[in-house]
C-alpha cells in the first residue's frame, strides 16, 4: 500500500491528538482538562456556546498560545508549538475568525504570503500571478488575481484566505467560523472544496455557529462547553435539537424552530411611517429602491453577499451617497450628507464589522459609552454612572465574563458583538439599522439579541435589519424585503415565510 493509500483509507497515525489540555488569561479559565482527536481524512465539527474555549484551542493548534498545559501529538510525535511558523512547519493551517487576509495586497499576494516565487532575487510577478490564477481556478474561485483584496466583498476574501492555507500544504486545517459572511452559493462552493480536500486525506476542523452547516458537512462532531469536550459522536447519529441540548441545555426549542419551520410574519401596515424610501439610487451599488421603516416594526431586509443590501444601511446612515429619490421623514425631506446628519435625525447604526467600531485596547464599559455620546458628551457622565448603564447591559445580554472592566480584546467573538450592539441602547434613536446583528453568535446569544430588538421595537422604535442570514431575518422580522443585484425583487408582509421562499427570492 502506498502512503497515499493509507491516507485514503483512515490508517496511519492519527494526525493530532490533545490530552489534558487547559489554558487561562488571568483568572479566566479558557480550557481545562480538555481533550480533542482528529482522525485522518475526516470533517470535524467543533460546536460551543461563545466564550466555551474552541478558539483558543485552535490558537494552540496553530501555535499562537505557547503557554499550556497539556500534550498534544502530531502524527504521533509530541509536539509544543512556540509560534506560528512552527505550527505551519508541520502542516498546521487556520483560517481565522477574524478575516486576516492584508487588504492592501493583490489577491495574488495574499495566496503566496510570505512564499513569493522568485527569479534572480526579484518577485517573479507574472509566475506569482498565474500560479494564484491556476490554484483559485481548481478551486472553483474565479477572481483576477490583480485585484486589490480589500475591494472584494467579505465572502470572496474569507474563500481566499481558505485557499492561501490549502495552497501553503497543510494537512490539518483549522476553520474558525469560515461561513459568517459566505452566501449560500458560496458556502456549496466551499464545502465543494473542502469534500476534496478531505478526499485527499487531509483533516479538516470545521468550527462554526450553524448547526445546520456543520451537521451538512461534518463526518464527526464535538461539543464544547465551559473549557471541556462534553461529548463527541457520529454526525450522521445525531441532530440539531441533540447539539443544542449539549451546548447549552434544553429549551430553546422556539428558537431553532423558526430557522426551520414556516414563521408568520407579524406586519403592522398601519403603524406610523418613520422614514420613507422613494426611488433611492446609488451608483452602481443599488437602484431605485422604496420602502417604508414603521414604528414598532421591524423590517428584515434579505439578499445575499453583493446584492446591495450593505451599501443601503450606508446610505440610510449618511456614510454613502445617494444619486437620486428621496428620504422622508415626519413629511419633511430628509438630506443625509454625513453620519451626523442621520444622527439629528434619530439613526443609528450598527456596522457588520464590529472592528471599524470597537476599541479593543479599552474596557467593556467604555466601548459601551465612547460612541453613544461622542466624545465632548462623555466628559459630562461621571465614571460610576457609565459602569452602571454598561453593568445593566452586561446583565441584560448575558456577557460573559460580566464584568465591565475586561478589556475587550479578551472576550471572545460573540460577546464581542453583543458589546457592539449594547452601544446604541442607552438612549435609543428613533430608528436602528442593524447589519448582521447576530453573526459570531451562539444560539442562545441570539435569543438574546431577539429579546433586546424585540424589546426596542415594542418601545416604538422602527428597526431594520440587514442580514445574509435567512435565519437572521426570519427571527427578527416582522416584514422582509430581499434584494437582488441592487434591487428590491419581493416583499413579505402578513403572511407565513419560510427559509426556503427566502432562498427562492434571492
Ligand atoms: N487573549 C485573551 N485574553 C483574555 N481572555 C481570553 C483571550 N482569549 C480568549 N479569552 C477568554 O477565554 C474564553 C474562551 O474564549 P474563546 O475565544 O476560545 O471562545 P470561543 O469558543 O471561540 O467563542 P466564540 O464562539 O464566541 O468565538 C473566553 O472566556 C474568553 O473571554
Ligand atoms: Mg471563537
């Protein structure tokens, strides 16, 4: 038998196995006593509430967190990674949660990052550029390889960031939540992609927040939660409501039921018009979009990556101008020339990308305050009454750890997000535009998010929520709109909808 036969067929060493593992920031225990195995050739799903440890195992995998206790085998062998480049000379690869592609370089550049062909010491760029083409092509990504990576859309970024670590050879490969900002188109493509790469006899771990996903995709799934492995068992043996009641106990049924089943929509036709959308134009970005933002309701707006819907919470906030049609509001016209303006008028925001508006340097506490009152307001709230609103948020969304003063570097994703949406709730604007509110979160963080919309929206205020979650909006909404190329193809009002009508309008 060849080796390549012995990979194909499961034998061989197991590529990694962790025994007795814990790991701790301070006084916060990420990990103890946890154990995991990877088998050769095999999808594995790794599923947790957010903050349960499954990044930070990742990190020691790959070699970002030398400091541990425990042992972990590559292939057999005890390995201590001490950095990266260790973890990557033996055939470690992460995609990050956090995209960490470098946004100013070519496509081509970030595929052959820190490998560069090169002739006669100088970068071979047209080898560069051809060999990027011919790998993203086998992948089924078709891109110019001279693009700047950072004038992509999020999805096309995170397929090639997966494909600058199949490219870098490893043959574990590591995948922190790599469908957040995917389409459902791209999400197949990837999981295309990873069949083959498991077909090779590479191992893949596949962490992520959709249950459906990992279920869909995963030969083996492990549950983690509070630093520890709870269980781990055949994908093909189990189902969503089986995860859920590991990650994080029973009853949040209602929940999940409506990412599955029919939802009907509880539109309010008749409440009152808070701002009203005519034939807005931007560029090539969207066209003549209408709708109204009611008072106590919540309109979902559906599409997928690209379909325009991003560039129209942008310019509902004024950070990106119309070419055309109008914003009305209490029956005056509206002129939105910046971010301030919106503000005046009661619009607040919250961006997809939580970085463009935290401050990880600073404590919880802070980043709850610093946006919601600018900079010259802050000056006039005393330090104990910013703890206090911040402490009252803490609690009503389940932070964790909760306390104010953690720096906000050391939460995990989830937690992070709800920090990012805290912000806007102090003093509630009249209008909230929220853009993929609960990406990055666990199931039972994004009931509480639904509790915190739902609560602002029965206190009067219009939301809408921008989403490339069919599961997003279906829990949020009580109206959908979805967008397609830039345009409004349907809308949902005071009927039942489904996943699956959603999927069939975009
Ligand atoms: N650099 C750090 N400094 C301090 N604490 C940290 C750091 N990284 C992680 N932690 C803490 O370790 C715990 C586990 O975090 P981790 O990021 O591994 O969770 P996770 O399972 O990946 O969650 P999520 O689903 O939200 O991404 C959390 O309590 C987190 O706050
Ligand atoms: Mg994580």
């Amino acid at each position: 038998m060849t080796a390549e036969d012995a990979a194909a067929s499961g034998e061989g060493p197991t590529p990694l196995v962790m025994r007795g593992i814990s790991k701790s920031f301070g006084g916060v225990v990420a990990l103890r006593d946890a154990d995991f195995v990877l088998r050769r050739g095999e999808i594995h799903g790794l599923v947790g509430e957010n903050g349960a440890g499954k990044s930070t195992l990742m990190k020691i995998i790959a070699g970002l967190h030398a400091q541990y206790q425990g042992g972990m085998m590559i292939d057999g062998r005890e390995v201590h990674f001490r950095s990266a480049r260790e973890a990557l000379a033996a055939g470690i690869g992460m995609v990050h949660q956090e995209l960490s592609v470098v946004p100013d370089l070519t496509v081509a550049e970030n595929v052959y990052l820190g490998k560069q062909p090169t002739r006669a010491g100088m970068v071979d760029w047209r080898s560069m550029f051809a060999g990027a083409r011919a790998h993203l092509a086998s992948l089924g990504i078709d891109v110019d390889p001279r693009a700047r990576m950072g004038s992509l859309a999020i999805g096309l970024q995170q397929l090639i960031e997966l494909a600058r670590v199949l490219f870098s050879g490893a043959r574990i490969i590591i995948l922190d939540e790599p469908t957040s900002a995917l389409s459902p188109p791209e999400v197949h493509r990837l999981f295309e992609v990873l069949r083959a790469v498991r077909a090779s006899g590479r191992s893949i771990i596949f962490i992520s927040h959709f249950l459906d996903d990992v279920l869909a995709i995963a030969d083996t799934v492990t549950i983690f939660r509070n630093g520890r492995r709870i269980v781990t068992e055949d994908a093909a043996k189990i189902d969503k409501g089986w995860v859920i009641e590991r990650m994080i106990g029973s009853g949040h049924e209602d929940l999940e039921e409506s990412y599955t089943g029919a939802i009907a929509l509880d539109s309010k036709p008749g409440a009152p018009v808070i701002l009203a959308v005519r034939g807005l134009c931007a560029g090539r970005a969207f066209a003549d979009i209408s709708l109204d933002v009611r008072a106590g309701e919540v309109l979902g707006v559906y599409g997928f990556m690209g379909c325009g819907q991003i560039e129209l919470a942008r310019a509902l906030f004024g950070k990106l101008k119309s070419t055309a049609g109008t914003l009305t509001s209490d029956g005056k016209v509206l002129r939105l020339r910046n971010t301030a303006d919106a503000r005046r008028a009661g619009v607040a925001f919250v961006p997809e990308s939580r970085r463009s508006m935290l401050f990880y340097q600073e404590p919880v506490y802070k980043n709850m305050s610093i946006s919601v009152l600018g900079r010259i307001a802050r000056l006039w709230l005393k330090p104990a009454t910013e703890r206090d609103i911040a402490r009252r948020h803490v609690e009503a969304l389940s932070i964790r750890p909760p306390t104010v003063e953690a720096l906000l570097q050391s939460l995990s994703g989830g937690n992070q997000q709800k920090v990012a949406l805290a912000k806007w709730l102090t003093w509630p604007p009249r209008m909230l535009v929220l853009s993929e509110p609960t990406r990055g979160m666990d199931v039972s963080a994004k009931e509480d998010v639904v509790k915190i919309v739902r609560g602002l929206r029965d206190r009067g205020l219009g939301i809408v929520v921008m989403s490339t979650e069919p599961e997003t909006v279906l829990s949020l909404a009580d109206r959908i709109v979805v967008m397609k190329k830039g345009r409004i193809v349907r809308e949902f009002a005071g009927e039942t909808v489904s996943k699956d009508r959603l999927l069939e309008a975009a």
